[in-house]
DNA sequence: GCGTTACGGTAACATCCGTTACGGATACGG
DNA sequence: CCGTATCCGTAACGGATGTTACCGTAACGC
C-alpha cells in the first residue's frame, strides 16, 4: 500500500461540493470544474473517485437521501406521540431556515437533471416512495381507526404541500417565511383532525 | 421592407419548442441549437429573434404564466359557483394528463433554471405571486365569512400542496395517477370545510 | 425590372465541457 | 535507504456551446 487516502470522506467531501454548487451556482453550472473548485481540489480527484460525471451526481443524489432519511429517523424517535413524530417529520421538509432553503434548491436541481438521466430518475423514484411508506406509516399511527385509502390520500396530500411549499419558500424565501409555512402546516394537520 | 416574417408567431413557435426540449430532454441539453432544431430552423434564426439564449428562455417563460393564466381565467369564468371556480383551477395545476404532466416537467426546470438566472427568478417570483393573489382571491370567494389570515393560510396549504403533487407525478407519473391526485384534491377541500 | 433592405442559413470563432493520459510526489514494504 | 505502488495535480484532446460575421436570397418600393 501507499499513502492511505480515506476514500469514503473524499467521495463525501466531494458530494458535498456538489450540494454546495447545486445550492449556489444552479444545474447549469453544475460542472466537474465547478464541483473540485468547490471541494478544493482539481478534476483529476474527482475523475479518480468516479468513473464519470454522472456517477458523481448520483452518488451525491444517494448520500443526500441518506443524509436526510438520518435526520427523519432522529426526529421521529425522538417525538412524544405519534402526532407529534408526523408534525417534526413534516416540518423538517419545509424550507424555514437557510440551510433546508438550500437543502429545497438542491433537491429541485437534482430533480430537474433526473429528467435527463434514467439512473437519476430512477433513485429519486425509489426514494419517494419510501418517503411515501414512511408518510403513510406516520399518518397511520397519528389516526389508528382510518381506512387505508383515507391514510393514503390525507399522507399524499400532506407530502405534497410540504415539497411545493418548500419549492415556493426556495424561490422566494422573502415571501413564504418560515411563520407562515408553519401555520400552513398546522392549519393542513388541523383540519384532517390530526393536530397534536 | 422586404419579405414582412411574422416575428411574434415566430416567437412563439422558438418558445414552444423550448417547452419542447425542456420537456423531452431536460434542462441540460437546453441548447440553442437543440431548440432550432425543434423548431425546425437554425440558429441564425434564433439568434436574430433574441439577442441571447437567456431571453429566449426569458420569453419562453413569461409565454408559458401566459397561456396557463389564460387557461385558468377561461376555467374561473366558466365555473358555477366560487368552489366550483376553485376546485377548477386548482385541479389544473395537478399534472393529471401527459399534456400537464410535460407542462409540469417543463415548470420544473424553469423553475431549476431560474436559480442560476437572476431575470428569471424575478419573472418566477412575480408570477408566483400573481398565482397567489389569485387563489386568496378565490378562497375568500368560496369561504367569505373567514378571516383574511386564515384565507391567505389555506390558498398556501392549496396552493403547495397542488404544486407539489404535479412535481411528485412528473417524476413518477405511474405512482401518482390522475385518480390518486384527484382524490387528494377533493379530501384537502373537504378537510378544509371548502367542498362544492 | 431593379435597387434596396430585411431575412435567415452557413460557417467560423473563442470558450468551456467531460474525459483521458501522463508524470511528479509520497508513503510503505523490504 | 530504495524500489515500488498508489495518489492526484497538470495538461491536453475532441467535441459541444453561445455568439458573431458573413453572404446568398427573396420580397417590396419605385
């Protein structure tokens, strides 16, 4: 062996960058110049961690949804009641402060480029849907006596509100401020009867 | 003159074919040149109709809040009644077609291209916030004995809500059906006590 | 008809992109 | 110590991109 690069928190540092040039700089320019600049590196790093382009932003696509399953997981052990651990996961999916500002912007990017690459499209497919069990479980255990199609439909319809208003609050921050998000929230738990 | 060419019929047809591409290919091969081709043309007319891409992209946009805020005018005025008049509008935001679900796609990367784009991002912003007039208006119009804070609540718990399930069956249009997205529409309406 | 003028296709330009090849540097095994 | 294997920065390559310059062409006024 040679010098031992750690190459787990190199393909981490460089995902990262990838984030930081999504959240900062847009898709377009989102490119492997952009991402070593960001990491403080040269392409050559890069193109020794991933096979190519593609491979990097899937890999940064994966380790975000990871990232934030982590964070789901940490709220909904942590909440008191059933209807709370759906509350805090709900409301971390809201775009209310700089950093989910950001996180929103990057997941819109990364959406935007799955439309033009299939391996995209297809992780972000199967991490919507697990974001959806995951949904459908809260929303199930916050109101035991609905029927499967009501906990299905109430679970869609909150998931929803929460990506597009983040989608919202990202493209105009000044305009959908972290109160008014989460009275949005609030009212949409209410008035499915499931206010903690 | 010489030869008088229709430069507003010509416009729209580059803008159209910018949705085209936009929703076939995806923003990052968003090229003048796979526009003129769409268009059937080359560059040079692209260029001599637009000084840059950017405004091409700019005019493809304000083209596109245009249309759909004929659509949605057209759907107001042929409603029965205030909810009808909602639910209308609202439902076609939802991406319940192939037609919308391209419509949505196409949103999608405006919306990605705009980050990277400060003109963008204000003509994004400016229509947002003509979308959101338009839905406290039309809450207040369904529900006019609620107070003005709790309309401006539920049109952004609506309004978030219909753009984020659009964005969820763009992604994954067999997942999200017509009849699932339907049938969250109606159950939010219900829950907010808003049902025609 | 004919000169003029706008129109738009062709082709070139500089730049930037992803990717590849190479070579110097470094740490480990012996 | 030294050979060697790995790491990664440098630099180049072919191709694509936005943009510009040029020029043939077609229609209108006279």
């Amino acid at each position: 062996m040679s010098r031992t690069a750690d190459r787990p928190a190199q393909e981490e540092a460089l995902s990262r960058a990838v984030w930081e040039v999504l959240a900062h700089q847009g898709l377009e320019r989102l490119t492997v110049r952009a991402v070593a600049a960001a990491a403080g590196c040269t392409t050559g790093l890069v193109m020794h961690r991933f096979p190519n382009r593609r491979a990097l932003l899937r890999h940064a696509r994966e380790l975000l949804h990871e990232t934030s399953r982590r964070r789901v997981e940490a709220l909904e052990a942590a909440a008191g009641s059933p209807r709370e651990a759906l509350r805090a996961v709900l409301r971390q999916g809201l775009a209310i402060d700089r950093e989910a500002i950001n996180g929103s912007v990057v997941w819109i990017g990364f959406l935007a480029a799955a439309f033009a690459d299939d391996e995209l499209i297809e992780i972000h497919r199967r991490n919507n849907r697990l974001w959806r069990e995951r949904l459908e479980r809260l929303v199930g255990a916050a109101a035991p006596e609905w029927p499967a199609a009501r906990v299905a439909t109430v679970a869609l319809a909150l998931s929803a509100m929460v990506e597009g208003a983040a989608a919202f609050a990202a493209a105009d921050p000044a305009a959908y401020p972290a109160a008014a998000q989460e009275r949005m929230l609030d009212a949409a738990l209410g008035s499915h009867g499931l206010a903690a």
